[in-house]
C-alpha cells in the first residue's frame, strides 16, 4: 500500500459499513475511518496499516454529510458518547442500518432471498426501559458528575440533563443522586486508582407498566465522614421516593462491588425500598426483571421483534422448539401458546430462574429452560427439535456449537442477531450444512445509535429462487 502511518488526507466518505466504519478511498486504496458518517467530507490521518487493510483516524469533518439535516434531539450531542446518529434524520438511518445489513448478508448469502427491509422502533426517543450510568467528572479534580462517558474518553463522564433515548424520570432521578452525593462531598471510585465510593447508578423503567427500579452501585470504601453510610442510604431513600415521576419507583437497591473491571454487576445487594425487580409487560404476557439479568432494552421494539420472529417461524402446532440463548425466557413464552413444548437453553443461572418464574407467572407450562453453554447442553438433552430459534450475543455462535445445531436437521431455523457481522459469518456454515437463506428483515431497537437486529429465516428445502429484492421502510406503527 502506498500509504504510510501517520500520513494526514482528506476525502469524502463513500459509504459506512456496519456498524460505524466510514468507507474512504485515496488513490483507489480503501481506508476505513471509524466514526464517520457517509457523504462526509473529513480529515484523517492513517494509523494502523496491516495485511493490505489501512485503518484511518478521523481528526475533522470538514463537511457534513447530506443526511446530517436534523436537529439534534438533546442537548448533549457532539459531547457524549452515545447516540452518534442523532443529526440525521430518522428515516435517514433506518436507510442507512438496512443498506449496512444488506450489503453484508448479499455478500454472505449463497443464491437469491428475500430482503425484507427494516422496521422501524415503534418510538424513536425516550424508548430505553434500562440505563446505566457512571459517576466520575467532567475534568481533572472538576466536580463530581453522574452520566455517560465524552466521547471517545475513558475517564471523563459528562453530567447528564436531559438524555433523550430515556423517559424524563430517568433525568430526574439522575439530578437527585448526584445533588445529594455532592451535598455530603462523596467520592467516586476512580477507575484507574479504584479508590473512592461511587461507581454507577443503574436505572430500569418498564416502559409498558411505569415500574422504575433504582440501584446505586458503590465500592465497600465508605470513607467520608459526615454522615454514616446507613444514613447516607436512607436520605436517599426518602428524596428518590419525594420525586415527582410519570412512572413510580417499585424498589431502590444499594450494590456493592468492589471488582476492578468496569462492568456493572454486583457482590452484593440491599434492598433499601420496595423490591429487587420490576414486571414489564410484552404482547400481554408479564415478565419479572431483576437489576442485572438481560431483557431487550426497547420494551416496545421487542414486541415488534418478537412478532416479526413469530411470523418467521410459520406454523408451530404439535412442534418441539429449541430457544437457544434464551435469556429470561422471552421468546419461549411468546412460542409456547402456539407449540407443543419449547425448550430453552441459558448460560446465566439467574436469567434461567427469572425464566422458570415468568413461565409461571404466565401460567405457561409447556416451558423447559436449561442452565449451561449451548455447546455442552445440546449433548444432553432427550428430545429432538423440529424447529429452532437462536439469538445468540454478540459474538455470534460458537463453531462447534453450530455443528450440533445444523446435525439436527430440523427443516427451519429462525437466527435472530444484533451483530449482522457475526450473522453474516454463521451463515457460511449454516449454509455448507444444507440450509438456504430464504428471507431477512431488521428491527431497529436502537434509534439514534448505529445498532441494529436483524431477523434471517434458514430453510432446508428452499430451493426456489426468488429475486424479490428490495429495501422498504414500513413506517406504519410508528408514534
Ligand atoms: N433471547 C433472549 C436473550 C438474548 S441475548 C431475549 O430476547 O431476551 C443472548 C443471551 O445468550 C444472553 O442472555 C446470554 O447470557 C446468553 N449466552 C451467551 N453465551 C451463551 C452460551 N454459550 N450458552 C448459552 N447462553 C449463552
């Protein structure tokens, strides 16, 4: 290649390929610069060059891109690391999201199918039902913030107001702890030192039932002297529950980890208020969330992604169904009704426990789920499956995994994923094992942002080609 590292260029983007990698070409070589949007003029200089593949880092974006005319939605963009979609406009980037899966599941599939487009999220603002946030500040030694880490930072957290992917409660119970931290001069926990107090302030809101639960997550290190920890708890407890808030707050929760790896979790809860988990609602079935088991973060989106699975499936009378990295349950249960039995298979242990309740709280029990990796439980289980439902994290499906799956020669399997990367990659063996891609349609759950889902149905025997081919944007649904 003739460019070297460090060498500075402009040039228009030509395209993005999932999810946020601008496409540039100098002197027909292609360059990839993360974080640019396509039809944007930018500056860049070239960092890494490897194996014929030269990676460029955006410095200035010298134009904006055609599709960049809306206004943003809060007043936070530019600033803050999420939501990197916000100046354009929303049916731009439901465009934008099908063109990306598209292109990758054209370049992966073996024949013609059936692209079906993408739906968009029954609401594109205030549709998140869970948050996390980070406490730290805004600068070295600068005040103490709660809210989402600046753009391209590791340490620095931008206060947050008004977020707008959330419902206003969330941005009022935010101004509230970090009011009442700051008024009795706590610490957070420093990510580097990992000395200091606060560590995240986690918020779920059912968005169907009002529910809001609330868990400030803190290391053991209570070290300010004013007030005791007990009674720090309790002013909190009693200013969460003065709150004026459209929905209302079932159970606040005090966590304590002391782990040095950023993630969320916990060693150890207390319940200060109310309850450890909240109900949300889904297609009329209720399901139980605790603070940290995964359930689809776009309540509304998950119904329009579980019926669009649904009609995936087609007919389910008298079958015995397989819901690989089932998580809490979800689309057991919405399959159950219409099934012979559904079994599903989980990894985390109190994801599989909130599934075994839910099933009971809805009175299903044609439900069997499974704790254990997909890998090794397959191995064990008795029955045989006539159809199968995977959707799998973020990496995808484990090759030798995939193996056991297509050796059960089922006729359809419905993969459901939020990396078409990893969709694109599995279908190579799916298809070297005798299956076709019949038909694909994304679901955005993730407005503002680059993230997508998208929906593939596998068939057996399809052998029919069809060359319907189209992108479409049913707009319908939509608030
Ligand atoms: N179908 C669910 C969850 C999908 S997220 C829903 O729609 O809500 C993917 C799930 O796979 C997560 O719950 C994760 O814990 C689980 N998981 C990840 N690796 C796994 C493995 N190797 N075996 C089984 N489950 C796994």
């Amino acid at each position: 290649m003739a460019v070297k590292k460090g060498m500075e260029y402009t040039g228009t983007v030509e395209r993005t390929d999932f999810p946020n990698k601008g496409i540039v070409f100098v002197d027909g070589e292609k360059i990839c610069v993360k974080n640019a949007l396509p039809g944007q003029k930018i500056k860049f200089t070239i960092g890494k060059v490897r194996n014929g593949r030269a990676e460029g880092n955006l410095k200035e974006v010298l134009e904006p891109s055609p599709i960049e005319t809306a206004e943003p939605l809060c007043p936070h963009f530019g600033q803050c690391g999420g939501c990197s979609y916000q100046r354009i406009a929303y049916r731009d980037q439901l465009e934008l999201k099908s063109g990306q899966v598209k292109r990758l599941l054209d370049n992966a599939a073996e024949g013609e199918y059936e692209f079906q487009g993408i739906v968009p999220s029954p609401t594109d603002r205030a549709y998140r039902n869970k948050m996390e946030f980070s406490f730290g500040d805004s600068c070295k030694y600068g005040e103490l913030t709660l809210g989402l880490h600046k753009k391209g930072s590791f340490y620095d957290i931008l206060q947050i107001t008004d977020c707008a992917i959330v419902d206003s409660d969330y941005n009022t119970i935010i101004k509230c702890v970090v009011e009442l931290a700051r008024e009795f001069g706590l610490t957070y926990a420093h990510k580097l030192t990992h000395r200091g107090y606060l560590r995240h302030l986690l918020i779920r809101r059912a968005t169907m039932t009002g529910e809001i639960l609330v868990n400030l997550i803190t290391t053991s290190q209570w070290t300010d002297g004013i007030i005791t920890e007990t009674e720090f708890m309790g002013k909190l407890r009693d200013r969460l529950k003065e709150l004026n808030l459209n929905g209302s707050i079932v159970g606040i929760l005090h966590s304590v980890n002391d782990d040095n790896a950023d993630a969320v979790k916990a060693e150890r809860t207390d319940i200060l208020f109310g309850k450890d988990f909240l109900i949300e609602e889904l297609l009329g079935l209720f399901f139980r969330i605790s603070t940290f088991s995964f359930f689809q973060t776009n309540s509304r989106g998950a119904e329009v992604l579980y019926s669009t699975a649904r009609d995936f499936i087609g007919d389910t009378g008298d079958k015995v169904i397989f819901d690989l990295y089932s998580g809490t349950g979800t689309i057991a249960q919405v399959l159950a009704p219409v099934a012979k039995k559904v079994i599903g298979v989980e990894i985390v242990a109190e994801a599989v426990e909130s599934a075994r309740d839910n099933t009971n709280f809805n009175n299903i029990s044609n439900c069997e789920f499974i704790c254990g990796d997909v890998l090794k439980v397959l191995d064990t289980i008795e029955d045989k499956p006539d159809l199968i439902v995977l959707d799998p994290p973020r990496e995808g499906i484990h090759p030798k995994a995939l193996d056991k799956i297509i050796a059960y020669g089922v006729d359809r399997i419905v993969y459901i994923s939020c990396n078409p990367v990893s969709l694109a990659r599995d279908l190579g063996p799916l298809q070297a094992g005798g299956y076709r891609l019949e038909k694909a349609k994304c679901v955005d759950m993730f407005p503002q942002t680059g993230h997508v889902e998208t929906v593939v149905l596998m068939n057996k025997n399809f052998s029919e080609a069809k060359d319907h081919v189209q992108i479409g944007i049913d707009m319908k649904g939509m608030k």
